[in-house]
C-alpha cells in the first residue's frame, strides 16, 4: 500500500495526451469547432511551454473551458475527447491524491467519446484512454491495468496506424514495460509521421518526447 500511495502522490502525466485535428467529415457546428481549435491550441500552450509551477492552474482554467464546450454540444465526441485530454494533464500537473478524481473523470469523458463515434479524431479516446489505463495506478488506489491499456493501445492504431500519438503511446507503454525491442519501432515510426494541420506546436512537443524514449532504450540495449 504504501508504495501504491507513493506512486499516486508522484502521478504524473506529463507525457500528455493529444488528438488530432477534427475530421471534415464529422459534422460539428461551427461554434464546436471554433471552441476544439482553441482547447487544442490552448493546452499545447500549457503542456509545453508554460513553466512547471504555472500548469496546474492554467490547466484547471481550460478544463473549465472545456466542460463548458460539452455542455453547450453534449453529443459532439471531440469535446468529451478533448475535455478528458484537459483533464488528464490537470491530473498530471496537480499530482497528489487529488489527481485522482480528475483521472476518473476524464476516464468518463473518453468513454462517453467512444459511445458517441469510436472513431472521432482518428480513434483519439483509445489513445487517450489506453494511455490512462497504464499510467494510473492499480486497485486499490487506482483502476490501472496494463492489459486493457494494450487492447485500447492497439484499438487506437487500427483506426489510425501511422499517427504520431497512437504509435508514441503505445512505444512508451511497451518502454515502460521493459519491451524495449518492440517498443523501438514504433516511437520511430511515431517520429517519421506526419505532420498534423494546425497542430504544429503539439508535435514538436511530442517529437521532443519521442527523441527523449529513443534515448532511453538506447541506453537500456
């Protein structure tokens, strides 16, 4: 328990969930869509440029920002989407016991995307929530567990095989899993993806932490 406790109190999810830019096919209103492109402009503010001791609260603004933008287009499954990315990094940013409520309620915000359309911002919710499912610590704390994270992980690549989130999260939970043979391939093949529109300053965050776990695996083969 107190190692479980000590895990919770260091939580942090710094590696930071993203999505991408929203499909012309889906049909979101323009207002939704104005309020998408900010929360996704916003939080790549935050997450990557602020400094550490400004995040939690520029992060607990947006999520603020974001429940509103549900509330005004519940049926829209980007917004849930994006609302449990906001929360997920507010977890990571505020850390502490208190991180995991938010971390609980970005699960249901994911999950309500799925229900809506799997396959809102190129299966963007499998990511986030695969992502969730193996940094979140296990009962009893937490509802971690590592075997669902590889299904959701894997989920998310059918729908979107060359994005740079789903192959980056998914070389970070094999990384962390000590599977570094497997998990080299597939940050590079996160690193060689293209470029996401509007999105320019996510992924150099990103490639940032891509470069960061190719390091690591180097020096653990």
């Amino acid at each position: 328990m107190k190692n479980a406790r000590q895990h919770l109190l260091a939580i942090a999810l710094v590696a930071a969930l993203g999505a991408g830019a929203a499909s012309p096919a889906l049909a979101l209103s323009e207002g939704a869509r104005q309020q998408l492109d900010g929360i996704q402009a916003r939080w790549a503010e935050v997450n990557y440029k602020l400094p550490d001791k400004q995040r939690e609260a520029a992060f607990a603004e947006l999520a603020q920002q974001a429940a509103q933008a549900v509330a005004a287009e519940p049926t829209a499954a980007e917004l849930h989407i994006w609302h449990g990315i906001v929360l997920s990094t507010y977890a990571g940013a505020k850390g502490g016991l208190g991180a995991l409520d938010l971390v609980k309620k970005a699960r249901t915000e994911l999950e309500e995307a799925l229900k809506l359309d799997p396959k809102a911002l190129d299966g963007s919710a499998y990511t986030s929530l695969g992502s969730l499912y193996y940094q979140v610590p296990g009962w009893p704390l937490g509802f971690g567990d590592d075997a669902k994270a590889e299904t959701l992980l894997k989920q998310a690549l059918a729908i979107n095989p060359d994005g740079i989130d789903p192959n980056y999260f998914y070389g970070d939970f094999l990384l962390r899993k000590k599977r570094y043979a497997q998990a080299r391939p597939v940050l590079e093949k996160a690193l060689a993806a293209p470029d996401r529109p509007g999105r320019a300053a996510a992924d150099e965050g990103r490639r940032g932490e891509i470069r960061q776990r190719l390091k690591e695996i180097e020096s653990k083969l």
